[in-house]
C-alpha cells in the first residue's frame, strides 16, 4: 500500500485477517456493501450529472458467535439488537448540561490462554475486542504494566501459545468536556464548572450517552447482543485452576446490507440499494444557505432545487421571498466571497448547517447571536487533553494518572472478585430531558432545520436559534496533524510531490526542492521581476494583498524566452507568426475581468502560502498537453 494505485486497482483491508492489506485487481472483487452514512453525498455513476444527499440509513446483517463462528440463522436489524451502554472513544456523553466526548478508555480484558487458564489483564487503551486469538494478546511484561502478572493466578507465569479475549469491560472512562447547555440563564452559566476527568465505579452511572444516527446502525466486524438470544450459540469457558466459568453470549456482524434514501437536486426522493451508488462531494444540496453573485450583486439565498443537467438552480431569496433562477456557477455555497465572509464571522465555518451536525438549542426569543446565515462554533478542549503521553519512556501526565486509578480498580476487583457493572444511563425516548441538544437530521427549504433530541423527539428550529459543536476529537487530530498552526514548526513541504513524467506517468519527484532553487536563481539573476513558475522580488509572505512589482500584461505579444521552455511552453505558429507562452506563471496582477478583481485582498497564513507554493510546484511540472494556467499573487487568496 506505499505505491501509488494504477488503474483497475484497489486497496483491500482484510477484516478477517487482523487488518492485513494488500492490493488487488477490481475485477477479482465483489461490491456487497457501502458504509454510507446520513448526509453523505452520493451519485448513481461517475457519468451521472445529478447527485443527492443521504437523508436516512437503514441496515441488516448476519451475524455469527464471536467465538466458535456458529452463524445464526436470518437477518438481524437494531430491532433485533440490544442498545449498547458502552461508551467507545469519540462517543458524546451529558451531565449536568454539559456535553462531553470520550478520548480514552481503560480497559480490563478476560484472556483464556492456551493452557485452560481465564486470566485479567488491565491495560491502557482499547486494542481488544472479544473473539481477538493470537500469541501477542498478552504483552511482555514491563515496568509500565502495573504488575499485571499478579492477576495470572498463583503461578503467575505468562503462558505460551494461541490466546483468546473473552470478555473486555471498559473501567475507567477519560473525558473532555466541551461546552455547556444554551438554554440555561448566561450568569448560572458562567458558575457551572467543568465535571471530572476520569470516571469509574459508581460514577459511570451518573453519565448519559448520547449517539447520532449513524452510531446506531450496525457494521461488519461490531460486536452485539441479542435481545432474545433463545436458541442462539453460546460458549462456556471454564477456569482449569479454580473451575470458574464464563459464558460468551456475543456476537460479531459479518456481512451488512444497506438500504438508503437519498434526496436528490431535482428535490424528489428515492429508496436505493448502498450498492447502487458511489460516493460524491459537494453537490448543491436543497436547503443549503448559498450567496448568489449577481452582476455587482450578492443576495443570501436557499437552495430549492437543482437541474444538474442545465447546472441551475432555483433559489429562495430570503430578503423578498422570491424565487429566482440561478447559474450553478453564481452560487457560494462556502462564505468566500465578500458578503459571505462578512456573514460568516471567525466562530463560524461556513453557512448554515449540515445534516449530521450536533447543535445547541437557543431558548425561544434569543438568537446565536450570529447574522444568518452563519452559524457559530462553540467547544473548547481542556489544555490537559493535550499532554504529551510518554515522559521519559514511561506514561506521563493524566495518562499515567488514569492508568494508576485503571490499576487500582483492577486489584480491588480481584480481591473483592465482585464486578463493578456499572452502565451509562440511555435517554428514555419522549422524555424531554435533553431538548438544548440534537443532531440535524433535515433542511427546509423555507431555511429552517428539522433537529432530532436525544430522546428521539424531532422538532423544527430557525437557524438562529442553532449554535453547532465543535468537534474534540478533531481538533485533537488538527492539532496532531498542525492543520490550523502558522507556526513554522509545521513544515508542511517535506509532504512528498508527484508528478508526471515524460511517458505520462506519475512518479514521486527526487528533487522536493527544485521549485525553491529555481526561485533563488531566477531572484538572483534580476532579467525579470516575474517569471514563469517564480515570485516577485518582495516575498509573498510580506504583502500578498498589495504588489509593489510591476509586470508584462496579458497581450497578444510573444513571450519572452527563458529557460524554462521545452516541456514547460508551448509553441504556435500562425501565418508565420510563432508565439510562445509558458504553461504556468505567476503574474502580479490580475486582469480587469477577473471574476473576484472586486474582493479585497487577503493575507494569507504561512501555513496557507507553504501549501500554494507546493500546488504551484505541482502545476509547473505536470500541466498537460496545450493547456496553459496563470495565477495572480493579488489574488493568491
């Protein structure tokens, strides 16, 4: 998997087999499901013109003991299965109207090692899942490990061959807690302080777990119960030091088949097969808030409909309660022009709100305190979630502290030899006990968003009144991955470049660097402010928004020669007459017709310009055939 794919290709991950991953030729593979999720787009082919949004999932699978394999007989739906009280890492949790998200577990896990024995091992992390049987489910011992071997038994000796995990218990829970319930008065607010970090025993109970409807629909490889498991295989392993027994009633989802519905641009809805369509980005959904740019003109507008044929679309405007028709072309949908981005203040990302969104609820007479359509972004991670994990080569920082508490509530379990069962509460459906949260499940297309309570209630909300969450997971991986830093820490191009060669086939460039040297000689040289591929005198970083560098206008005049021709310009004759440009360049200024020439000029992050300078290293070596791209620092933005 560290080549790139070639055509009739794919990359397979093998369940069956620990995740093993291969490559393998399309035509010896047999499509039997799509994990498509609500408010997933989607198109019937790559050829189809229309695509629609996934408004409902509905999910049956085969399952089989999680142990001996036994299959059971038929289909199973969630109907059939009971609700999980676990809470697994990513998985949203309420108390005291605070929402809170889980970002690690502790673990106890029940082994049955080859030689008969049932043994408990506690550890850090949930890398075990029942059924798992290998030599490694038991680590080597290390002075991190807590003394694990004293939960062996008398011998305490880590015995050999092929082990099983029959039973994993989640002990202790790490928790962020993200924001606080909208509904309540702004100054009891502001006395609420954050709960607890870790959470275990008794206190587990005092916690609501709160899924979105795509946690709650099966997939290969989860592992259920059964409500009535009457009939069903079971297994019983039994202790051959103690004759203690375990049964095994669990079992795993082995095959899946999905139903959807989607609702396509035109506005009309279908039943169809996951099977029947393939995954598509950003389509103009109905219902999506958008900015109409008219000839000097922008208006705030909701999608209708769309004819993805004729690329248009009918749009509400707001302002007049017209209905008008509009160019695909003239539709923003992401805030970035002028009025848009006047909208869609810093706390907010885009317009509006998707489906699949977890939201606040205002309370009736208030607002997000937002312009519509703009949505703010409440949630903040606490600053201990972002320790390092390892001090010294050991476990540092809450980490060490949840694995001493983890540690601790395993040996007290050993020797009292009582389990300490504690589940998480599940909103009671029509309870009305969580209704300042939901998740977005419709858009209207009057502008208002149809929004399903934790308790199953379903209720209709104008946009102000909506303020989303913020993701802690996310932010945890940007912060991993250095996507919102500007500092220079994040050296975004190390990232390795393809490009394509002179057969046409794309290969990693040995030169990563070729780019920054080609931009120092020609810096050096002076013959030209601008040239192909190169900056202007003053660095970009300085002032991309107002260039101080004049250079040649866009004319019918020859361009000047330079190094850079061959496979780089192209070259036409007419009536005698040979006129050559460069494929790609870098000019200072943009024309007058240039669509967004009456945007003011941005400036851009350095993350955001060590990132362009890559695409446009990208676009000088690889443009094919007679095509030609001019880019405009003015408006690098």
């Amino acid at each position: 998997m560290m080549r790139p794919l070639q055509p009739g290709e794919v990359g397979v991950s093998f369940l069956s087999d620990g995740g093993e991953r291969e490559i393998l030729p399309e035509s010896e593979l047999i499509l039997v499901d799509r994990n498509i999720h609500p408010g997933d787009f989607c198109k019937r082919t790559i050829e189809h013109m229309q695509s629609g949004v996934v408004t409902n999932v509905h999910v049956k699978g085969r399952i089989e003991h999680v142990i001996s394999g036994e299959p059971v007989e038929g289909w199973k739906t969630m109907e059939d299965i009971e609700t999980k009280l676990e809470a697994d890492i990513g998985d949203y949790v309420v108390y005291d109207d605070w929402i809170g998200q889980v970002i690690e577990l502790f673990d106890e896990s029940l082994i049955e090692t080859s030689n008969g024995q049932l043994v408990r091992l506690p550890e850090l992390s949930s890398r075990l899942h029942v059924g798992e049987r290998g030599s490694d489910i038991i680590p080597l011992p290390t002075g991190s490990m807590y003394n694990m071997f004293s939960f062996f038994g008398t011998s305490g000796n880590r015995p050999d061959g092929l082990d099983t995990v029959i039973d994993v218990k989640h002990t202790v829970y790490a928790i962020i807690w993200l924001a606080v319930s909208q509904m309540i008065d702004p100054a009891a607010a502001e006395k609420k302080t954050r709960p607890q970090k870790f959470w275990w025993g008794r206190d587990i109970g005092n916690l609501t777990l709160v899924r979105g409807r795509s946690d709650l629909e099966m997939r290969v490889g989860d592992r259920v119960r059964l409500k009535d498991d009457t009939g069903a295989p079971v297994t019983i392993h039994h202790n051959n030091d103690t004759g203690a027994a375990h049964e095994v009633r669990l079992f795993t989802v082995t095959e899946t088949q999905t139903t959807l519905v989607i609702l396509w641009q035109d506005g009309q809805e279908e039943v169809i097969r996951s099977t029947e369509v393939i995954p598509y980005l950003n389509p103009d959904e109905p219902g999506d808030h958008v900015v109409w740019k008219g000839e000097n003109v922008e208006r705030l507008a909701i999608v209708q409909s769309v004819n993805a044929t004729d690329r248009t679309a009918r749009i509400l405007l707001p302002a007049t309660n017209a209905v008008e028709l509009a160019s695909l072309l003239e539709l923003d949908p992401h805030s970035t022009s002028d009025l848009g981005a006047a909208s869609a203040q810093p706390a907010s990302e885009g317009l509006g709100v998707c489906r699949g969104d977890f939201v606040f609820i205002h309370p009736i007479g208030t607002t997000n305190g937002f312009e519509k359509p703009a949505v703010p972004r409440i949630g903040e991670v606490e600053p201990w979630a972002r320790e390092n994990p390892i001090v010294e080569g050991q476990l540092g920082g809450w980490r060490k502290d949840m694995a001493d508490i983890g540690g601790a509530v395993a040996a007290r379990r050993a020797t009292d030899g009582v389990p300490e069962n504690w589940a998480m509460k599940y909103p009671s459906p029509g309870s009305g006990d969580f209704m300042w949260l939901g998740e977005v499940t419709r858009l209207n297309l009057d502008g208002t968003v149809e929004i399903t309570h934790p308790d199953s209630t379903v209720r209709i909300y104008p946009l102000e009144r909506l303020t989303k969450l913020c993701d802690g997971m996310e932010q945890l991986q940007n912060d991993l991955w250095g996507d919102d830093s500007d500092s220079d820490d994040s050296d975004i191009d190390d990232d390795q470049i393809w490009a394509m060669d002179e057969d046409g086939v794309w290969q990693p460039e040995l030169n990563g660097n070729e780019w920054e040297e080609y931009e120092d000689e020609e810096m050096q040289s002076g013959e030209e402010d601008v040239v192909s591929g190169g900056w202007a005198d003053e660095s970009m970083e300085t002032s991309m928004g107002e260039p101080e560098i004049s250079t040649r206008e866009i004319t019918g005049q020859a361009t000047p020669q330079s190094d850079l021709e061959g496979s780089h310009t192209i070259t036409e004759s007419t009536e005698g007459i040979t006129l050559s440009w460069n494929r790609f360049e870098v000019l200072s200024s943009a024309p007058s017709d240039h669509a967004f020439i009456s945007s003011s000029p941005a400036q851009p992050s350095k993350s955001f310009l060590s990132r362009l300078a890559k695409e446009y290293r990208v676009l000088f070596s690889s443009l094919p055939g007679a095509l030609s791209v001019s880019s405009f620092s003015s408006r690098s933005h």
